[in-house]
C-alpha cells in the first residue's frame, strides 16, 4: 500500500506545459485548465523541453488555424521520441471535431479531449477526481494582469455557412448573469483593470436561459462592478444587435466607445449565401445610426473574400462598402471551406489567386483608412493603457488606446518609464497606419 501511496505522490509531481492556440475563447478555456492544474499542486512551466506533460489547446475553425495545429502537436510529438517527454495531450476545437481521425493518424498523442472537457483533463493528469465548485474562478490567468477576458457564454446557435464552431462547440449555453458579475469582481481583486467581454455571438448572451436574460442587462451589471476601468464588447452579430444597448453605451461609466460588428460582407447575394441574415441595407442602416448616436463609438469588423459565388460585382459592392462606412479597424481572411457546413456543399469556384488578391484590396484600402483617421489624432489627447515596456526601444512603454484591443488593434508606443497596467493621459505626436506615437500628458 505504502508503494502505490509512493507511486501516486511521485506523479503529483509532474509538470505541465500548455500550448494554447486559436482565439481568446481558446485563451479562457487554457486559463482554466491552467488554474486548475495549479491549484492541484501541479507546477505550470514555461518552456516545453522541460516538461514531463504537455497539453496543446488546439484551433480548428479555419485551414490555416488546424494545420497550425497539426504542426505545432507534431513538433511535440518529436519531444516525446526524444525522450524528453511522457505525456502528450490534446484539447480544443480540432480535438473535438477530428478525435477519432487524430487517434488513427497521431498514435503519438495520449489521450485527445473535446471543448471545455475540464475535469476529465484534471482528473487524468492529477489522478483524482477535480473537486472544484466553479474552475472558472480558479483561472491562471494568461494574459497581463491588468486584462482578462470575461467569456459569457459557450457554443452558438447561428447556421452561418461558413462556420464550424457550432459542429465544434455545441449549441449555446449561456453563463448565469449573477455567476459572470461575480466573476468581474474576482478578477478585479487579482488587479484586473480592462474587462473583454467575448462569445461566439455575445448579442444572443442569455436567450438559452430560463428565465432569458440580455445582454444589455449583463452590460448594466457590469458597469456597477468598482475597480473595473475599462469594459470592452466583442463579437456582436449585427443581425442579433439591439437597440436596448444603444443607452447602455451611451450612458455607462466604464463601457469603452469601441464594438467589435462582424459583418462578413455587403453584397445582399453573399450574405444571403453566408446566411447572416441581415442584407446589405440593414447593415447599412445599423452601422450608420450607431455612428449617429454614439459619435465617440470606434468600429471593428472582419470581413471574407472569396466565398462560393463572389463576382467582381459583389466583391465591388464589398469595397464601396468600406470606402463609405470608413471602418476604424478591421480584419480580412480568404474563404476556406469546412466540411458538414451548408458553404460546403457550395463549389468553391473562386480561384486561390483570386481570393488573395481581393483580401490584397481590402487590406490597401484599410490601410489607406486607418492612416487618414491617425493623422485627424495628431495633437489630440487620449486615455491609454500600458500593456508592456517595448523590448526594441529603451525608455519606451507600448499600450493601447480605448478604442483598440490587445493583439488584433493598433498599439501606442509612449515615451518614458509607465508602470505595466496604468491609464495614463497621453497626447499623440505622430501616426501611422496602424500605430501611434504619444508623449504623457504633463
């Protein structure tokens, strides 16, 4: 007996290395696993030849994101041929949707995990059950300290044609409004200054909830949460956006001016393909009265080129699009198919070469945007929040402004020695396309 005690307490020892790829939702989902690994008395490291377990968190929603998956598990996988690791684990989308493939092609890997498979993976790598009341609020948090993201609920129930999440992830499942509030306050306490809310479509949060709840009632209670500086909304699906969060915008103290609206397209024909639901004139009519009454409101949108049946004329009225709604971020990808969608069903008609080119268009045009609109700050003063000194610049900090995300939007480099995590005042002496140059205010 006292043997397997022996043998047990020598597993506990292992560590862990967790390689978390894809999108933030992803990011929340490793966090998760990282709390509670940590809080089992696992030790988490950083670099993955001194690991005895490794864990990739695995993207699967478009071509780029699961081959960048398959490369980096075999880039493990080469590690434990080595000899320098034991274990190999698999999580995440790619997991979820091609485990039975996986477990023929990679007889490398241990032991493959769906989505938000949480107890399983600790149960595995602790050896006892995971005994946690809420693992939410034992997250590790990967990002900075002064930032996390806040993730309301899980799955989507949209039918877009191009989108595999809801095949990956399930259908929706909100989170309760009193569980994520109190979850803001627990991440103020750890000094959590910035709150990025984010769902597969956070404007449906809480209509899979018995009784409902909105979304714009989560945003109210959010706002009351002392210490948070920053609020920050992703991932609202235009066709979903309702009116009732025009005031919460306008009149929340801590809501930044800023809404990430994927819009996808503008050409009625694509979105009708895409199934987005709204057409061309009612992304137009939304887009125009947000700016209208809310004038400090920053957009940011994606954009695909390259769908089954894009012509010249509705990749055109893409681009004219653009040019009049003046976008102040945005992102472009080309058309991937994905397997048991209905796109895929669609023939993929629009040459590789062709989709590149499109998305070259789009990037000059918004890239010719997003420096006219820098220009207009020079001389201008803006709140920003230091993220990180700048490793290339001595006495030189990098932040962001409130109308920019971490890792997808511009950055500001400041001048001068900032503490990690303050919001300082801060006037813009010089611009380019997607970043900005500013003094602290004196």
């Amino acid at each position: 007996m006292l043997s397997v005690f022996a043998s047990l307490r020598e597993k506990m020892k292992k560590n862990v290395h967790i390689i978390s790829l894809g999108c933030v939702k992803n990011t929340v989902d490793s966090e998760i696993i990282a709390g509670g690994l940590e809080s089992a008395g696992i030790e988490l490291i950083d670099e993955a030849e001194d690991a005895d377990t490794i864990i990739i968190n695995t993207c699967g929603f478009i071509g780029d994101a699961k081959q960048e998956s398959v490369e980096v598990i075999l880039e493990a996988a080469e590690l434990k041929k080595k000899g320098k690791l034991e274990e190999l684990l698999v999580a995440g989308c790619l997991s979820a949707r091609y485990r039975d493939e996986l477990t023929k092609e990679m007889p490398e890997v241990d032991k493959f995990f769906v989505t938000e498979d949480f107890k399983r993976i600790f149960e595995h790598i602790t050896t006892k059950p995971h005994l946690a009341d809420d693992p939410d609020h034992k997250r590790k948090l990967l990002t900075p300290r002064h930032y996390a993201y806040l993730k309301i609920s899980e799955g989507c129930d949209n039918v877009c044609s191009f989108c595999a999440i809801p095949l990956m992830r399930g259908k929706q499942r909100s989170r309760s409004l009193e569980d994520l509030v109190e979850e803001a306050r627990s991440l103020v306490k750890r000094g959590v200054r910035e709150l990025i809310v984010i769902a597969q479509d956070s404007t449906t949060y809480g209509w899979d909830l018995r009784p409902k709840r909105y979304l714009h009632e989560l945003l109210t209670e959010l706002d009351q949460v002392d210490g948070l500086d920053w609020i920050r909304l992703h991932y609202a699906h235009p066709s979903h956006f309702s009116r009732k969060l025009i005031p919460v915008f306008k009149n929340a103290r801590r809501i930044v001016p800023y809404l990430d609206i994927p819009v996808q397209h503008a050409s009625t024909a694509m979105l009708t393909a895409m199934k987005r639901g709204l057409d061309a004139d009612g992304l137009r009519r939304l887009l125009l009265n947000l700016r209208n009454e809310i004038p400090e409101l920053k957009l940011r949108t994606s954009v695909i080129v390259g769908f089954p049946g894009e012509t010249q004329d509705d990749f055109d009225t893409l681009l004219n699009f653009l040019e009049e709604i003046q976008f102040d971020r945005l992102g472009v990808f080309t058309y991937s198919e994905e397997e048991d969608t209905s796109g895929a069903e669609l023939e993929d008609d629009v040459p590789p070469d062709v989709k590149v080119s499109r998305m070259d268009q789009v990037m000059d045009l918004q890239h010719s945007i997003s420096f006219n609109k820098n220009q207009e700050l020079i001389g201008k003063e803006l709140d920003v929040i230091i993220d990180s000194t700048d490793p290339d610049v001595a006495g030189q900090m990098i932040g962001r402004s409130i109308w920019d995300a971490p890792e997808i939007d511009q950055v500001v480099y400041i001048s001068g020695e900032i503490e990690q995590g303050a919001i300082i005042r801060a006037v813009v002496d010089d611009a380019g396309p997607y970043e900005l140059y500013a003094s602290p205010k004196n």
